[in-house]
C-alpha cells in the first residue's frame, strides 16, 4: 500500500532546496534516498531537480532503483509512485 509522504503539498524552503542540490550533486544520493530524507514522493524529487535546474526529469530517472515490473530508470511523469 502506498502512504502519503508527510511533507506531501508543502511548498519547498531554501534550506531544503539547498539541501537536495547537495544531496544530488555532491553525495550523489538516489532519487529515493533523497526522497526518504525529504519525506516527499519519487516523483516530487525528479520535478524539483527539473525545476531547480539541477539535473533534467530523465537524468533523475537514472538514479531510480529497479522494481519488480519497470526497468531500471523509469518513471512516468504522469504515474504516482507505489
């Protein structure tokens, strides 16, 4: 089952923006593991990275880890995450 993550629909701070670009681009985290520490969705991460200029929607698709069903580095803009 899919639970909402907590910071789900709060708008994002300037600390946190500052965090996630070191997350990406200094620690090279996951999409996933930035999105454990943010406590936001997959999805939410990709569209910030995008947004913020940091890496473009695809690039963040390969650092998603592989699941039963979808190949490694895929996700739909347009699908939520499970």
């Amino acid at each position: 089952m899919y639970t909402i993550p907590r910071r789900n629909g709060f708008e994002w701070t300037i600390p946190e923006i500052l965090r996630l670009q070191r997350e990406w681009e200094l620690l090279q985290l996951s999409v996933s593991e930035i999105a454990d520490l943010h406590e936001r969705s997959m999805r939410a991460i990709m569209l910030k990275l995008e947004d913020e200029q940091f890496a473009t929607y695809e690039e963040a698709q390969n650092r998603l880890p592989a699941s039963p069903g979808r190949p490694p580095g895929r996700c739909s803009r347009t699908s939520q995450n499970p």
